[in-house]
C-alpha cells in the first residue's frame, strides 16, 4: 500500500503541474486512461474530489490544492531521509548540492572545489551559480543542501552562518591613468568612466546604493554579468571597475584603489535549511569552508 500511496502523490502532482492528464501522462510514460484511473482511485480513498476536469485545463479544487501542498512535503522529506539512510559518514562517497551567487565563482568556488576534492575525493559536487533568493527558495524546497551569499533578511526557514567579510574597492589595469597609492575621493567618481557588473547582480546593487549615498553619478561605459568580462575589459582598456578584493588579490594585472570614504563591507553567509538532515558531506564541505578561510585570511566577522 505504501508503495502505491508515493504512486498516487506523484500522478496527482504530475497532473497539477502539466494541467491536462494527456501531458502528464507522457511525462509519466504511463497511459493516459492507467492515470485517470489511478487518481479516481486516490480520489476514492480520500472521499473529496482533488481535480476539477469541467474546463479545458484540469485544475486542483481547493482540497486537491491543500493536499498536493502537503503531498510535495511529504515527497521532499522522503527523499530528504533516503540521503540519510545512504549517507556514508567515512566520506568515501557521497553528494553535495551548492548554490552559490555569482561572484563567489570568480575567487572562492575554485578553492573550495580543489580543498574538497583533495580531502575527500569520493564526494561529487553538483554547483548551481543563481541569485540569493533562487538559492534561499531551492534550499526550501530541497534541491540544493547548503548556499553562499551574503547576511541580510532571509526567507523563513533559511538559517545564514557568517563566513567571513568582503571588501570592495575600485580596481583599474595597467592602461588607466591614475598612479599613486593616494585615496580617491568619492567625488572624483564622477569624472572616471566604469565598467561594472549588470542590475542583476547583488553587488552592483550595493555599488549603486555607495554612489547614491555620496550623490555621484559615474560614467557607466560598459556593463556586464560575468566578472571574468569585467577583469578583461579592465586589463586592456583605460576603464574602472569595483570588485570585491580577493578577486583583485588573485588578478597581478589588476590594481586596487581606495576610495575615500571606501566602501561598505558584507558579511559573506553559508546557508542552509532550519530543521533538515545535513549529510557527511555537507558537514565535511562546512568545516573545510571555514578552515579555508582562515587558510586565505580573508578578515572574520566581528
């Protein structure tokens, strides 16, 4: 019976994901009459109709609603505890599913990858580079085991511990004009032409939000959304650029600057879900991510 209980959650929310038991079905690979029959029965054991099929789209009626919600927990929490069953705490093999936002891929990930596999070769790793609040919803919903963003206000359920602190600074190549190791006035911004990351990254966010602040309006000539783009344009053109500065520590061709009053600092976070399993893996992964980072001495949160 348990088996075909988990048979009768998928079908019904195969339906109420595809909208018509056709696709469904084939999404399945199942006939489309095995599944219609398969949710009347599952209709029949629970006495209340889940699926209204008067309309050209099958639709959840407000019970099929309530109970696919709980049916995707269910689900979600069964697969959370066939990990534990199969998790093996010698590290000899195992999984980790990272979500990352996209600058930590510039300096962070590739360390973190290399310590991982030298301590524990067994362990596969499955990197997801998406926004903060894509990583905080597929923590949620348990696609993905552990995240590294920045503190700040989070989805309920999402538990942040912090890392370490970053720093950002202006950043220019070999073909700019400026010389000297003197501070730059934030005022001065305004006569520089930047090259910097686009709108949708976190980090221009709290770029824009400084150059508000300071009522300075740089020249933006090029904007990009890989950082990889940026250091590039930098190294060969007379352009600026503000990046965190491990990533300028790792590039020689590129040269810091301080801004005066220089830029405010971001408690870099891993995150995980509140209450789920947290595999070998994703505690190996946890305790060699803050061996590394007072390995780099990256500065600690206070």
């Amino acid at each position: 019976m348990a088996t075909l209980e988990l048979r009768h959650l998928r079908y019904l929310l195969a339906v109420a994901e595809h909208g018509n038991f056709t696709r469904a079905a084939e999404d399945l690979h199942i006939s489309q009459p095995t599944l219609s029959q398969q949710i009347k029965q599952l209709e029949r054991t629970l006495g209340v109709q889940l699926l209204d099929r008067t309309g050209r789209t099958v639709r959840l009626t407000d019970a099929g609603a309530v109970y696919t919600d709980h049916a995707r927990r269910a689900l979600r929490d069964l697969a959370a505890a066939e990990r534990a069953v199969h998790d093996v705490q010698d590290l000899s093999r195992g999984h980790l599913r990272l979500g990352v936002t996209p600058t930590f891929t510039a300096y962070l990930i590739g360390p973190l990858t290399a310590e991982l596999h030298t301590r524990h070769p067994g362990i596969s790793l499955t990197l997801t580079e998406t926004s903060q609040d894509r990583i905080e919803a597929a923590l949620l919903a348990d696609d993905l085991d552990l995240g590294i963003a920045f503190a700040g206000t989070h989805l309920p359920g999402v538990t942040p511990t912090p890392l370490f602190t970053e720093t950002l600074g202006l950043v220019t190549g070999a073909h700019h004009p400026r010389t000297g190791p003197e501070p730059l006035p934030v005022r001065s911004l305004k006569d520089e032409q930047l090259a910097l990351l686009s709108g949708d990254f976190a980090t221009r966010g709290h770029i824009d939000a400084y150059f508000a602040r300071h009522r300075v309006a740089p020249r933006i000539a090029v904007e990009a959304n890989s950082v990889q783009a940026l250091t590039e344009i930098v190294r060969r053109t007379g352009l600026a650029t503000v990046l965190p500065d491990a990533i300028t520590h790792d590039h020689p061709h590129l040269t810091p600057i301080p801004l005066d009053p220089p830029l405010p600092t971001r408690t870099v976070t891993l995150l995980h879900r509140e209450g789920t399993y947290h595999s070998a893996a994703s505690h190996a992964f946890t305790r060699l991510t803050h061996d590394l980072v007072r390995t780099r001495g990256y500065t600690l949160p206070s």
